[in-house]
C-alpha cells in the first residue's frame, strides 16, 4: 500500500466534472509530476490531496486513513501535520520577516522555534537573509521561505504547484536543487508543473486530460540525485 | 520563543506593518472614543454646570419659622446651616423686614447680609454699587421713583422700634436696584444697620438659600433640618427646583441619546473598516489556513487586532475627549469641566467591547475563507 492512494476519485462542481475516476498510488519517498493544460484538474487534484477540499466519489487514503470524509476540522489538523505546501507565488505574510514566516508555520502546528526555523532557512541557503521582510527578497528567495516554511514541520508530504513559475532560469535551477536534495532525504513530492523540465525532474509525471489520467511517464533518466527509477 | 509571544509579534506586525489601513480604523474607534467620553463627561458635568446656571434665577431653598412663632433667630439658623453640604452652598441670606417711612411715606426695609444676598440673587441689576458699611442702602427702582432718589443721594428713614419708640436715621442711596419684582418695592440694608434701628436685634423673618443641588438631594437636605431644628420649616421653591429637575433630565437624555447613537456609529465604521481588511487579507488568511492554522486561531488574530485598535483608540479617546468636553465647556458654559477619573477604564472598557462586537461579524467572514484559495491564485 502506497503513503497515498487515490482511489477512483471524482469531483462534480454544478454539472461540471473537474475530476473523473481518477486512480493513483504515490509511495514513501516518491517524486511525483502532475502536468496538463489548463482546466485540466490539477489544482482540483492538489486541493483534494492538499486536505482543502474532498472529492464528490471516492477515497483519498494519506498514511493509512481515509480522509475523504475527514470535517473540515480534522482536514485542517492532518494539512497542518502531515503536508507542507509550496506555492507558485509564494505567499509569504508581507509584515512577517522570513524567519517570522518559517516560524508562523511552526505556530500554527506546535512551538515556534527560531533555532529550528533558522535551520530550515540554512537549509535553503538564506540563513543571512533571516531578518528580511518579503518585499526586501527576490522571487527565488521568497520561494526559498516558502520552501524552508514547508519543510519546518517535518511533513510526510511535500506538494508543489507551480514551484518554479514565478522564477528565472537561475532561481528555478537553485530551487529544483533544493526538491532534489529533499527527495535525496526521502521526503514524498507531489510537484504540479507546466514545464516539461521541472516533471523530467520526478521519477513519474501524470498527465491529466479533462479531469483525467491521460497517461503515466515513468521517467527513465530523472534528474541528477533523483533517486532510483521504479 | 513563546506561542504567546508569537502571537502578539504577529498582532503587532500586522498592525505596525499596514499603518495606513490600520491608522484609518484606529482613527474611526479615536473619534468615537473621544466623542463618548466627551459626552459622558459633558452628561456628568451638566447638573453641576446647569446647577450653577440655575443658582442664578435665585433662591431654591427658603427657611422659615415653624410653627407659633413668626420670626426666626440668628441662632436657630446656624444650626440649621451645617446640614446644607458646604461645596453645594451657593449662598445662605437671611433677612428681616420693617415697616419704614420716608418723608412719610410707607416703605418697607429689608435688612440682609449683602454679602450673602449677593450671591443668592446673582440676578439684582444695580445701578450704582451694592452698600459698602453703616449708613449705606440700596434702593429699589420703585422706591427710588417714587421720592425721586438717585445713587448718592440721601434720605431720613423714621419708624416705630420693637419697644414702641420712634427712630430716625439719615441714609445714603449707594445704588438703585432693577429686579422687574417685587424687590424693587424694598429698601436694602445691612442686618446690623436695621437691627440698631429697630431693636430686637438678631430677628429673622426668612432665609434664603441658593444650593446647587438636585430637587432629590434639596428634599434630603429639608428633611434633615425638619427632623434636626425643630424650630425651622424649610420649603423648595418648587418653581426653580421643578423646572430645573426637568430642563436637567431632558438636556441628560439628549446626551445620552447622541452618546448611544456615536456608538453605533463608531461600530458601523469599525465593522466596515475591518471587513475591508479581511477583504483585503483574504489570500493571508487562505495561507494561514492552508499552513494549519484552526479557525479559532485566525479569530483570536483579527480579535486580537482589534481589540488593541479599541485599546489604543479607547486611550486616545479618554485625552481627547477631555479636551473635546473642556472646550465645549469653556464654549457653552464659561467654566471649566470637572475631570471624571472613572473615564479612564469606562472609555477603554466601552471602546474594546464596541470594536469587539464591530469585529465580530468581519472575523467570522475571516474564518470562512476557503484556504484553497491560495492554490487558484485569486
């Protein structure tokens, strides 16, 4: 059994069907691409698997439990220990500093800690940049925060949309090494992408067609430190 | 560091962090705060205020003898005098009255502290000046009129002393007295003046008091001398005291009134200007929310910035509102306001509970947002 099971999920806004009978398994570990134009049910799959939204059929299994028909309570709860969330334009609080923000996710969970959140910034490189406000970093740093606020917690899932979006060729580089060296730790990455280059990256990328699986890419050659292929 | 710690660092942040936004709001809870505590300063100021104003149309307590007797003595209003509360004491002027004549013809003299009648009726136009020592009245405009007096000029006063004898003694007219009542029909002067003319010194008829109190506490004050100086009879003078009551009760309910309307007014302008900063915020609120954070801590976040908001607006309020109730003060009453120190917490504790229930409605719209709405981009 996978650390994630997606099972025949759909789900139905009004009388449209974002998502059909989608089936999916993503193991311990694993680094995963999700691509497909717009429209095509990514952001609907990240919401479900992101515990902020359920599907209308079927079972979502994270860790052994069937969070489909968690409350919303509960949804919060789980997103808040087992899932860190990276986004394509970052979100930091703007009257945060970056230790501030690495730090709000540990409130939000448990203690903030500013030893172990400033670990976290080391991590991504901007320990230096620690007492910056957002507006003072670049694209690539704030999502070098994001990054290090998504780590913070230990989650057992790290889900990515659109990591490297916002970023030029140089900070989406520094950023993928960071995905990598993750993976490299064993941490499980759902990253969702337009760019070919970023899912070449993961071991599998799912291509979604109107809301579903058009076909699986089982990457033979992903990138350096990827891990092995399955 | 602390969770609590963290929490007032975020609260701060976010407040520090979007001054012009939070300045807006903080300015709204100041406003409201400053005119509630003005008002409320104003609405416990205006007894004493219009008290005072009301101690002009003269006398609203008057003391007379009791029961056989007809005349009152020196002594028994003294001892009546310790039960009027002496910062209420406006003045306190006793006076007696004899049967006069001036070139024959009948007048009647009053005689008075002047110092006292004074004070009890502000109201006296005198043209001329008030008695300065012995030998010295004043004059009605009547009295005045009918012997053709002027200020400065003299007059022989005759009449029948308490043994029966025939006195006579030159006066001088120090001033003329305007009323429109019947004071004009008297001829004033000091109490001693007319005792040592009359005999039978330390002989009251009447005692007219002006206190500046309530018709609550005049009664009070009454039916502690009724009980006390059995000797006494006091009586309000309805006229001033009633009306008085009533312009009192209607200006405190007008106050009251705007005050209960400002904060209504204050909470409309709060609960917009927070509803706008959720508006605003909802993207970070969707963030928190995706990080983990419960609803009950994205309430006690915008609760929190809130209630610092009524706190600080609260103590902007109380200094200003003094300012704002002083002037109005100096402005309508030409006096200076007494300082409430019970507005301190009551201006806080009024201006946390109205930006409380202003935020009420803006957090549970805070709590709502979807946090899925950091992943669509909106």
């Amino acid at each position: 059994m996978g650390m994630l099971e997606l099972i025949d999920i759909s789900k139905i806004y009004g009388s449209v069907n974002a998502l059909r009978n989608i089936g999916l398994t993503v193991d311990q570990g694993e680094w995963l691409a999700i691509m497909g134009p717009s429209g095509s049910g990514k952001t609907t799959l990240m919401n479900i698997v992101g515990c902020m939204d359920k599907p209308s059929q079927g079972a979502v299994i994270l860790d052994g439990v069937n969070i489909s028909k968690e409350s919303a309570k509960n949804l919060t709860a789980i997103r808040r220990d087992k899932i860190g969330l990276i986004f394509q334009q970052f979100h930091l609080i703007s009257y945060l500093t970056a230790l501030e923000n690495v730090m709000a996710a540990q409130y939000y969970h448990s203690m903030p800690d500013e030893g172990e959140a400033l670990e976290a910034l080391a991590r991504v490189g901007l320990k230096d940049r620690a007492k910056h406000f957002p507006s003072q970093l670049s694209g690539g740093e704030q999502q070098r925060v994001c990054i290090a606020r998504a780590l913070i917690n230990y989650p057992m899932l790290i889900l990515a949309d659109e990591p490297t979006g916002n970023l030029d060729e140089a900070n989406e580089g520094i950023v993928l090494e960071i995905l990598r060296k993750l993976h490299q730790d064993g941490s499980t990455i759902i990253v969702v992408t337009h760019d070919p280059e970023v899912a070449e990256q993961a071991q599998r990328t799912v291509v979604l067609e109107h809301g579903r699986i058009a076909r699986i890419i089982r990457n033979t050659s992903p990138g350096p430190g990827a891990g092995p292929s399955l | 560091m602390k969770k609590q710690s963290f929490y007032v660092k975020m609260t701060v942040n976010s407040l520090i962090r979007r001054r012009s936004r939070m300045f807006v709001a903080l300015l709204a809870v100041a406003i409201g705060a400053t005119v509630l505590s003005g008002l409320i300063t104003i609405y416990y100021d205006i007894p004493r205020q219009m008290g005072q104003e009301f101690r002009s149309y003269g006398a609203n307590l008057i003391l007379v003898s009791s029961g056989g007797e007809s005349t009152l003595s020196a002594a028994g209003v003294e001892s009546a005098k310790p039960y009027f509360p002496p910062a209420s004491v406006v003045g306190i002027a006793p006076y007696r009255y004899e049967a006069v004549k001036i070139n024959e013809q009948p007048f009647m003299a009053a005689g008075t502290d002047l110092e006292e009648a004074k004070k009890t009726s502000p109201y006296w136009l005198v043209n001329g000046r008030w008695p300065a020592g012995a030998g010295e009245a004043l004059i009605g405009q009547e009295v005045a009129d009918t012997i053709r007096l002027l200020p400065g000029s003299t007059f022989a006063l005759t009449g029948t002393d308490a043994d029966g004898a025939g006195f006579s003694r030159d006066f001088s007219v120090s001033g003329v007295l305007q009323t429109g009542g019947t004071e004009e029909a008297f001829i004033f002067m000091s109490l001693a003046d007319l005792g040592e003319m009359a005999g039978d010194s330390g002989r009251i008829d009447i005692v007219e008091c002006s206190v500046s109190a309530s018709e609550a506490s005049l009664n009070q004050i009454a039916a502690e001398i009724t009980s006390h100086v059995p000797d006494i009879t006091p009586r309000l003078v309805k006229r001033v005291t009633q009306s008085e009551g009533t312009v009192l009760a209607k200006l405190q309910s007008l106050v009251y009134l705007v005050t209960v309307v400002v904060l209504l007014l204050t909470m409309i302008c709060v609960a917009t200007t927070m509803m706008a900063v959720v508006a605003e915020r909802r993207k970070e609120i969707g963030l928190k929310k995706a990080l983990g954070a419960a609803n009950s801590a994205i309430v006690r976040e915008f609760l929190g910035e809130g209630l610092i908001l009524g706190g600080l607006g609260g103590l902007l309020g109380v200094a200003l509102g003094f300012v704002f109730a002083q002037t109005v003060s100096m402005n309508v009453f030409n006096r200076p306001i007494t300082f409430q120190p019970f507005l301190i917490p009551a201006t806080l504790a009024a201006s946390v509970a109205v930006t409380g229930l202003a935020c009420l409605l803006p957090v549970r719209n805070a709590a709502n947002v979807d946090p899925a709405i950091v992943l669509r981009g909106e």
